[in-house]
C-alpha cells in the first residue's frame, strides 16, 4: 500500500503545479486578447480595434474602477502590434519588453554556473584579471548598454541636441577590463555637463557594430548631428577622450569675446538669437558651456570673457561683474541691459540651460523658419484658449527698424501673457509664399498687423488690423482692443488659409553646403584610413585622377581636330556635323540643254537619273515633295535627281515616248497631264522607267489597265490644253480617269515612294529607246516670262 500512497502523493503535487503554471500562463500579458484581433489581422484592422477600444475604455470617459489599468494595457498592447519588429517577436518568442535596454541587465551568471573558469588565469595574471565581470564594478557596461533599435530611435535623434560618447566592447575583450575605471571616471565628468554616455555589446549588436565601423575592442565613438566620428588614438585615456571630444565638437559654439568685438557681438541679434556672454577665470572654454551651446546653437549665440585677461576689464567695468565668482548675461534687442544674470562660484550645467531656455527668443522674434514658427505659433485646436499670434509684416530694411521698435515697446507694456500671445515680425520679401497665403485681394500688407491663430499642420485662422501699424496710440489702442476680443472663447477670426512651410532664411548657401560636405568627406576619410591603408587609397585616387585628367586632354585633342576638320571642309562648301563627318546633301538639278549631256547621255554604267515633270506652276510644290521622297536615297551615289520644266522639254518627252512605240507616229499629249510624271533615266543602257499618278504601275486598279500613253492624253485629239486647265485656287482635279476618280495635285506624288520601292527591285517595265535625242534650246526669251 506505501508505494500507492507515494505514487498519490506525487501525482496530488504535479497537479498543484500544474494549476500553478496554468494561473501564471493566465496573468501573461497577451496583446491580441486586449484588443480583440486575430494574429493574422492586417495593420488597418488592429488600428480599427484600437481606436474603437480607446473610445471606451478612456479613464475620462469609463468610471469603472479597473478603466485606467485595462488602457494602459491596450495602450501597451496596441504598441506592440503597430511595430512590425516587436510583433514578429512576440508572435515568435513572446517577447513583450519594449524597453530599449537602456537599464535591462543582460544574465550572465550562466556563464559561470560551474565556477570561474579564468580563476587559474587570475592566479597569474593578478585579482585585477576579469575585474569587469565580477565585483561592483560588474555590471557597468551593462547597465548603459543600448541596442540597435535604441540607438536608431533614441540616440541618433537626440545627437541633434546632446553629444552621445559611445564604447563598444566585449564579455571576451580583455583590454575592456584597463578602461573601466577611465570610463567610470567619463561618466562622473560628463554626465552632469550634458554628455550621453551608451555602450553597446558588439556580440550581441554585431550589426550596429558592422555599420559604425568597428574593428578593434574596446572602440569609443563621439556622436553629434547624427554622424560618428571615431577615437583613433592608441591610447584611451580621460585626457585623450576630452581632447578628443573637444576637438571633434562643431566649430565656434562659444565665441571668444573681449573689449574689441563686444559690441559686434552684442549687436549681431539681427541673425534671431538672443546673446549669451559667460564669464570665467580659466583659459579654456570649460565642456558644459559647449554643451550648452550645442544644445542652443540655433537659438542662442555664446560667448566667453576670460577674466584674467587685460583686454576684457573693458567688458567687466561696463557691466560691473564679480572678477571671484563666475557670471552669465543673457540679452535680447538692448545690448546694454541683460534680461537675465546669474553670478555663482560654479555655474551648473543645468541652470545655465534652464535660463537659456526660458528667454531663448528676442522680445520680438523674427519668423525665419517653420522651426520657429512651430515655437512661436504652435498647434491649437482649443477654442475657449486660443493661442495667437502678432505678426508684423515689415521688409529688411533700415527704414522699418522704428516700427518694429514701436512693436517692442508695445510688447513690454501690454500685460499679455506670452502662453497666450506671442508677438512676432516678418521680412515679406523672404517668406512670399506665407505673404500670398494670408494677403486678401487688394490689400496692402506692408506695415501691416496680422492676428494668426493655427489650428493645424497647414490650417489657420487669420484677422487683419484695420489700420497700418505705427508708434501712435491709435495702432497700440486697436491692436489692444482686437486682442482682447478674440482671446475670448465666442470670438471667431475671419479668415481661413492654408499655409505652407516657411522658408529657412538660416540655412546655408550651395557653396557653404559643397565646402562642409568635403571637409566631412576628408574628415571620414582621415579618421577611418590607416597608414597601412593610405598608400593603396592614394595610389587608387591619383590613378583616377590621372585617367580623368587624359580622357579630358584627349576629348580637347579631338574637339580641336574636329573644328579643323569642319573649317577645312567648311571652305570647300561641305557641311560637316559635330563627329567631323561630311553631311550628304540631297540637290535637285533641272534638266535642260545644259545639263543634259551630264544627266543622261554620260552616265556612267550602273547609274540612273530620276527626273520629276513639273510646270511653272506646280514646281514649288511637287518638287519639294519630290525631294521629301528622295532624302532617303541620298546617300546613294548612283542615283542623281533632278526635275524638267514640261514647257522646256515637251518636244524631247514627245521623242523618247515615240521612240518607245512598234511604229512611229505623231502623238498628240497635254502637257497639264504630264505634270507629276517621275522619269527614271539609265543613260548608259538607254532605257527609262515611268511614273505616273494613272500609270498601270502606279495606280493598279482592277479593270483600268490602258495602252501606253493612254492615261496621259496620248488619244486627245485637241492639242490645245488651255480649255483644260484647271484652277487650282479650287478644288478641282488635276486628272480624271475613266473610272470617274479624280486625282488633285497634292495626290500626284502618293504612290512614288512604292513605286520607287518596286524600282530598286528591278520589277517595274522598262522602256528601251535606240538612242538619246537632243534636248531643245529654250528660247532666251522663255525665263524672263
């Protein structure tokens, strides 16, 4: 019976244990459950489930007493399921950490579960070996480990504001163990000044590691502006980092100052910061005012007074400062009366950001980029507090300094609070697209006053003051007035606009741009090529350089031979294109007794002469489409073209036609229906093939097949054409067929180019003639008609 019992008992255990892990699987904190989807729901459908849950379970609008308990979980649910990364791994392992692993301490007592396995090391090397990862001191890495989605989402974005000092190392990196007191010691000195300081496990964020660049451990990198600038130097040490660090930080955040260039300083609020003037009895800029200008450089422009200088006592009687405690003044517009100080034994880093902070705008700021205007004029869409906007529209000129000035002095007397009301001007020739956006038809805006009031990314609301602004009471009692009316929750602006992103009047020319963007290339360049490295990568880019440099010595060699080459046959009458070569060019000759012999009867063997038939009136326009259909072939050598008058040559056409026929007899033709007639000549073989609009060979209608010299007129018995003639001013026919389908003079041409296709392959008749007749002398008379 006992071993029953014991079996019993066992089995009343793993029940109890059993329904333990159940209840504990039951508290697991399961996203899809709060809000009600499926795992293979779509991002739209889990947005959907969120913001209808939202509308319920809100603590605001839900008296239940777990309402604030079940949103913070579909808070923390619905950001789990909105980012691909962390879903896939809760989908995969169940992770629900969202944490950036800023303070998640990573377990590695599992690596020592059977004992130190260095403790036969430790014994050589000393209790020092290995330090890092036992004792006190164990966990410092750790503890400000980040990953890559940290460093991404966290500190790329905030580098923009606070320089991040980044170390990279290893659980198996020995030398890490030498820079955990110099590390400790950074910490101490650089955190309280306004420095970031991470480390990242290269083992376990092998990609962060692979895209900074990383290549040795321990390796400490300066974050600033979102880009990484690395620590070369063989040996890491407090000195070398600080050194380091203020070497690599931009150039000119802290302006020196003395009694020469005060007042400059001073003076230059025109750039839209306010002036902040240290004063300090070291020799160095000390690293929290560089951190403070870092953090300000676009508000704020600071400068340093060494007191112990004898060109600053100049400065120090002007504003009576305490030569035994270190000094801050902060100024706006009036360079002769801060409107902040602070004098202390040591300036803390977080006083100093705080005052810079609360008067980081002049008394009456220039809208000079959407950042600004976003500051100034922020997103509100409470109507029973609305949040306006005084804006002064003024040019950037000397002329209109007074009435900003009168805008000053109604600042500081009005009682407005700046959560409120916020006053503002304007440059209207920088920010035209603003100006259009808000500026009525038919008004004026210059020296105007305009009341803003943003209820969203693009939309506003805007009123107009009736009057210009001026020094007059009348302009202050006015905008007085019209402030008071609309800062009440009934009161409703008038007009509505859309308004785009204002331009950055701060931001760097081209030329400024190209000059930074080279020195960041350089500097790249010198931090991450070693000695080893530099000649390979010296020797690549002079060979660049130099295949560069003779391809463009060789294209100016071939340029200038190409213009010696176009002006030699330039003076021959050639025309010659950008390669140098000769451009063909397509001429038309006119057959007549001049020019016969060298058309046609000296043809060399294989050559043809084409010839279009035209009359004085119908020349213009037949021979330029004629030429139209001749480009194609001029590059052909063995083709010349040419055209004949039908007036000229009527008696030679008669004779070639006659010579063409069995039995020779008088032909009768109208000249008006030779018109278009295409000739090809082959003086050599003397024969000739025709086109002809009514040609068989041209026209191919079923049924309409003539005699030769039919379709032309051959048959006519009036030999006369003047009663044929046709008027081309209408449109009438040029030619009629006995199938009744006229042809005009613009179709006489339609069918050449398949004609000239059927040419080239031999399949078109051809017409042998014994010899060449002579071609009539025109009369001297016939071209002065």
């Amino acid at each position: 019976m006992l071993p029953w019992r014991g079996y019993g008992l066992l089995l009343l255990v793993l029940l109890t244990v059993l329904q333990a892990i159940g209840e504990r699987s039951d508290r697991k904190f399961k996203p899809y459950e709060i809000l009600g989807v499926q795992r293979s729901s779509t991002p739209q459908e889990i947005k959907k489930a969120y913001k209808r849950l939202v509308k319920e379970l809100h603590p605001d609008k839900n008296n239940a007493p777990d309402a604030n308990d079940r949103f913070v979980d579909l808070t923390k649910a619905y950001e789990i399921l909105s980012d691909p990364e962390r879903k896939l791994n809760y989908d995969n392992y169940g992770i629900t950490e969202d944490a950036p692993n800023f303070r998640k301490k990573h377990d590695y007592s599992e690596y020592n579960r059977h004992g130190d396995p260095f403790d036969h090391l430790r014994d050589l090397f000393g209790d020092g070996f290995g330090r890092f990862r036992t004792g006190r001191e164990q966990n410092i890495f750790h503890k400000q480990s980040v990953t890559y989605k940290a460093y991404s989402n966290n500190l790329v974005p905030s580098s923009h504001k606070q320089p991040h000092l980044i170390l990279f190392y290893s659980d198996w990196c020995f030398s890490c163990t030498k820079v955990i007191p110099m590390w400790s010691k950074l910490v101490e000195e650089l955190e309280p000044i306004g420095f970031v300081l991470s480390t990242v496990h290269s083992e376990h964020e092998r990609e962060l590691a692979r895209k900074i660049g990383v290549r040795e451990l321990p390796h400490l990198v300066l974050l600033t502006d979102g880009k990484v600038t690395h620590y070369r130097e063989s040996v890491l040490s407090v000195v070398k980092v600080l050194e380091f660090i203020r070497r690599k930080l931009p150039y000119k955040l802290v302006q020196r100052v003395d009694d020469t260039n005060v007042d400059d300083f001073l003076n230059g609020w025109t750039d839209n910061r306010v002036r902040v003037l240290i004063f300090g009895k070291l020799d160095v800029v000390r690293l929290r005012y560089l951190t403070s200008g870092f953090k300000f450089r676009e508000r704020a422009a600071l400068g340093y007074v060494q007191m112990t200088q004898p060109e600053t006592s100049g400065i120090l009687a002007r504003f009576g400062i305490d030569r035994a405690k270190d000094t801050l003044l902060l100024f706006q517009e009036d360079s002769n009366k801060p409107v902040a100080s602070l004098t202390m034994t040591d300036l803390p880093t977080n006083t100093i950001l705080e005052v810079i902070e609360k008067h980081q705008f002049l008394q009456l700021p220039r809208l000079s980029s959407q950042k600004v205007f976003d500051s100034l004029c922020p997103l509100d869409s409470i109507r029973s507090r609305k949040r306006l906007c005084v804006i002064l529209f003024t040019r950037d000129s000397v002329d209109h300094e007074e009435y900003r000035q009168a805008m000053r002095d109604f600042v500081q007397e009005s009682s407005f609070s700046p959560e409120r009301v916020r006053f503002t001007y304007i440059f209207m020739e920088r920010q035209q697209q603003f100006l259009n956006a808000v500026t009525k038809e038919g008004l004026d805006p210059d020296l105007r006053v305009l009341l803003l009031w943003r209820r969203g990314e693009e939309k506003a609301k805007f009123e107009w003051l009736e009057e210009q602004w001026s020094a007059s009471n009348s302009s202050k009692d006015e905008l007085k007035e019209t402030l008071s009316r609309l800062l009440s929750a009934n009161e409703v602006l008038s007009g509505e606009a859309i308004i785009e992103h204002l331009v950055d009047e701060h931001a760097s020319s081209v030329f400024v741009r190209i000059a930074n963007k080279m020195i960041e290339i350089s500097e790249i360049l010198r931090d991450n090529i070693t000695k080893d490295e530099l000649i390979p990568a010296a020797s690549l880019v002079l060979t660049v350089g130099v295949i560069l440099a003779g391809g463009y010595v060789m294209s100016y060699l071939v340029k200038i031979e190409e213009e010696n080459v176009q002006k030699t046959l330039g003076a021959k009458g050639l025309k010659v294109d950008r390669k140098g070569k000769v451009v063909p060019e397509l001429k038309i000759h006119e057959l007549r007794a001049e020019t016969y012999n060298g058309m046609i009867r000296l043809l060399k063997p294989g050559c043809r002469t084409i010839v279009l038939i035209v009359d004085r009136e119908s020349k213009d326009k037949l021979v330029s489409k004629f030429y139209k259909h001749a480009w194609p072939f001029r590059r052909n050598k063995t083709l010349m073209f040419g055209f004949m008058y039908i007036e000229k040559g009527l008696s030679w056409y008669k004779k070639i036609l006659n010579l063409t026929l069995p039995e020779p007899r008088d032909i009768k033709i109208n000249p008006k229906n030779c018109i278009g007639t295409v000739l090809s000549l082959n003086g050599h073989r003397r024969y000739f093939c025709m086109y002809h609009a009514k040609h068989p060979e041209a026209a191919r209608r079923p049924g309409y097949y003539t005699s030769s010299g039919a379709f032309m007129g051959f048959e006519s018995e009036n030999e006369s054409s003047d009663n044929e003639d046709v008027e081309r001013a209408k449109p009438a026919p040029v030619l009629d067929s006995p199938d009744h389908l006229p042809i005009f003079e613009d179709q006489l041409l339609d069918g050449l180019q398949n004609w000239m296709d059927r040419l080239f392959e031999g399949t078109t008749y051809r017409y042998h003639v014994n010899y060449w007749p002579e071609f009539p002398i025109s009369p001297s008379t016939w071209n002065s008609k």
